[in-house]
C-alpha cells in the first residue's frame, strides 16, 4: 500500500507528503524532493480517467477525462520508502505533471504526464537513471486522442462512491432544469 503524497527519505515530518501529490516534470531533476526517485524509484500509476474541475462563469463543474480508446493508461509516477526515527516505514509516490495540452488547457494550466505505451518500458527500466533520457518521455499526451465529458459533483465526495459519479451529466451545472451541457458550444472546450 502506498499513500499519494511522496515523503522524500530525508524528511523529518511525514506531512511533507501532503504538499507533494504531484511533481512538475520541468523540475523533477533539480528539485531535492526528487531527484533521486527520479533516477531510481519511477512507477506507472494505472488509471482509465481523471477529473478537473472546469470554471463556468461562478460554477465549477466536475470534468473526467479519459481516452477516446476508453483504455487504460499509465501516469509517469514516483515513489519512496521513508522510516519514522520510531521505525514505521512509509510507501509514498507522486504523479509527475506537464504543461495542459490544447484539448485541456480551457480545464485547467496542467495535466497528469500518460506515458505511451513505448515510454513505459523505458520509464521503468532500472538501468536508465540519466535524466537527459527520462524527461524527454514526460511530455503531453496527444489531445486528439483524448477527451473529457462533465460528471455529477458528487464526485468529489469520498462517501457517495458510485458507478454513476464517471457517467456523463446532461444537465447544466447548478440548474434543476435539462439544459443540455455541451461544452464546445459553450465556448468553453
């Protein structure tokens, strides 16, 4: 079991996780916090969607974005091992973030890096630890083949974990109505 939030083996507070859910690609080289996940402790973190929450005048609406395959997919992730001074060992890892493509830049300024396929192996082969080869594959997925449709804001809530929170919302945000929610009409895709 691992906790998301990466706890560098040198903290001394286990909180510093909390501020490290993700890590920007741009610096995961330079950054203490990182640099020696980066060349030793990368994982693939499996997923088939995500969520952003997409400003709409004063509302935010809930957005998943998945593949238009529908496949699952792999985030560029980190992890280390970190050890209380009392001994209780700690699993931590962290999903490595790029610029947002052109599909999710109008969500938001960044997006989980999803490895292709080909980048996988390469990002987990134990032998490449030269950053000069691993940075180059934590790059933006290609928006053509993603997409991303809005979902119930009840997906934001740990206790309603339903089937129906990764199903697509007809209605506008914050309407009781059936107002149809299509977000490139709405100039907002």
């Amino acid at each position: 079991k691992m906790l998301w939030g990466l706890i560098p083996s040198w903290a001394k507070d286990p909180g510093i996780g909390n501020r490290m859910i993700n890590a920007r690609a741009e610096t995961l080289a330079e950054k203490p916090a990182f640099r020696a996940a980066l060349k030793k402790r990368r994982c693939i973190i499996p997923a088939d969607g995500f969520y952003e929450w997409q400003k709409l005048g004063k509302v935010k609406q809930p957005v998943r974005i998945v593949l238009k395959s529908r496949e699952p997919f792999g985030f560029a992730g980190l992890w280390e091992h970190w050890k209380s001074p009392e001994g209780q060992e700690v699993l931590s890892c962290t999903i490595v973030t790029t610029e947002a493509n052109e599909l999710l830049k109008p969500v938001h300024e960044r997006m989980p890096v999803i490895l292709t396929r080909d980048a996988e192996s390469l990002w987990l082969d134990p032998k490449t630890q030269e950053p000069e080869k691993l940075l180059p594959l934590l790059k933006q997925y290609p928006p053509d083949e993603m997409e991303f449709y809005p979902v119930s804001r009840e997906v934001n809530s740990p206790a309603v974990d339903k089937a129906r929170n990764i199903a697509p919302i007809q209605e506008a945000p914050g309407r009781g109505d059936s107002v149809s929610l299509d977000l490139r009409e709405a100039g907002e895709y």
